[in-house]
C-alpha cells in the first residue's frame, strides 16, 4: 500500500513525497542544469497558543512515518515530523522546509541540501542531518521506499544487509549539510528523497541503524505511537482512542 501524503493540497496523496510510487515514468527524463533554491524573505510569524480541532475518518494506526500507510496517521504524524522540502498549497511545488536551500548538480547525481541554523526538537537537542540519514536507514530496513533503492547509491544494499550504511548518504559542517550521491537520475528526486526526520537520538535506543542486521527495523519501536520529540509546530502529549467528540445520546 502506498504511503500518504497529508502536506499536500489533495486529502489523498502519497507519503512525504511519494516514496512508494512504483513504475515511474522516466522516458524523456533528462539530466537538469544546476539549480540553487533558496527561500524567500521571512514571513512575520501569528502568536503562538490556542487550540486546533482536527476531524479524522478513521483511527490512527501508527505515528511512524516509515511505517504509514493510511491517510489518517500522516495527518497526525505530519504535524509532529517535518521533511526537509515544504509543499506549496498554492501549487503543490516543492519549497524550503526545514532545509532552508538545495542545490541539484549539473549532472543531476548529486543532491546537496543544507538545513536551516538552530534547529532543535522538543526535547532540546539539536536537528541535524544524521536524523535525516537515520530515516531513511529506517525506511530501508522496513523494505520501504519503492524508487530509492535503484536511485540512491548503497540504498539496496543496506537494504538487505550487505553493508552497515547507504552509501551515497554523507553528512558535513557539524550536521548542517545533507549530500545525497544518486545511482542514475530521476525526474522526481527530490520528491523521492523528501522523507520526514525523526529524532534519532530518542529512536536509536531501540534499533541502531549502523548495526548490521538484514531484519533488524525499527517496527517494534514503543514509540512509533509515542513520539518521543517533535520539530514541528506542535508536540505529542498522548492519544486516547476511546474518546467520543460526539457522545452518543443516551
């Protein structure tokens, strides 16, 4: 089943940036001239506080990101973990996230994107780039990601446990820069590589993504439904699912 994602202007799209499209169409894909994208000048921000009530269809069936395949939890999870690239509503172009810039390499195998100066979960520790890397180790673990694996260098064979890292995954300038090597190109890159971050530093307790284990993921983790950290405009207090919004009448 494929991945949602609740960023997006339609209710029902695929995960943070489709990762489990699978027969992309790459027929007259080229390989792009370099670009650079930098964001816009700020915006003023509206106070903080208040309440927001949010209407679900169905339960939530988990707060993992690598493991989601509903829409119901990526709208929830979607509040708590952000991706490095934000969607436009407007038209759904991709646009500075928690990466404040990226640049695409002549050759369109190299992808450098740089995070936005003093990041920090919830819990006070730093963003960085090793919490993206850890999220994608994740997702390669758990057999996610349909696209990656012939895309980014050393995915598959982390994937299956040939090798204790992805390859084509480096991290430099004490976290702040995140360079990705690809395999070949692809047309859709940065939609494939636009996976949430999770706070690894809370996660690695229960799998540590350097171990090489071909079944080792992070399926099994307590806090898959317990987010341990956020890095988005919202925190995770607890979940009851016997609440009634609507009481039935008696």
């Amino acid at each position: 089943m494929p991945l949602v994602d609740p960023t997006s202007p339609r209710r029902l799209l695929r995960v943070v940036a489709s990762l489990t499209v699978v027969g992309l169409v790459l027929g007259g894909c080229v390989s792009p001239p370099p670009k650079v994208f930098t964001p816009p000048p700020s915006r003023q921000m509206t106070a903080g506080g208040g309440r927001l009530d949010v209407p679900l269809s169905s339960d939530v069936l988990t707060l993992q990101p690598v493991l989601t395949t509903d829409e119901t939890s990526a709208r929830v999870w979607s509040l708590i973990y952000l991706p490095l690239l934000d969607t436009d509503p407007d038209n759904g172009a991709l646009r500075p996230g928690l990466a404040e810039s990226y640049v695409v390499s002549a050759d369109g195998k190299t992808i450098t994107f740089t995070l936005r100066p003093g990041l920090v979960w919830s819990d006070g520790e730093p963003v960085t780039g090793d919490d993206y890397v850890y999220a994608l180790d994740a997702l390669a673990r758990a057999k996610k990601g349909a696209g990656l694996e012939d895309a980014v260098a050393g995915y598959r064979e982390y994937a299956i446990g040939r090798s204790d890292r992805i390859a084509g995954l480096s991290v430099s300038d004490s976290g702040r820069v995140i360079q990705v090597s690809l395999a070949r190109t692809l047309c859709n890159v940065l939609q494939l590589l636009n996976m949430p971050l999770l706070p690894k530093h809370s996660f690695v307790h229960d799998w540590q993504d350097r171990v090489l284990r071909s079944t080792g993921s992070l399926e099994q983790s307590p806090l898959n439904n317990a987010p341990p950290a956020s890095v988005g405009p919202f925190q995770f207090l607890g979940a009851d699912s016997r609440r009634r919004y609507h009481p039935r009448s008696q």
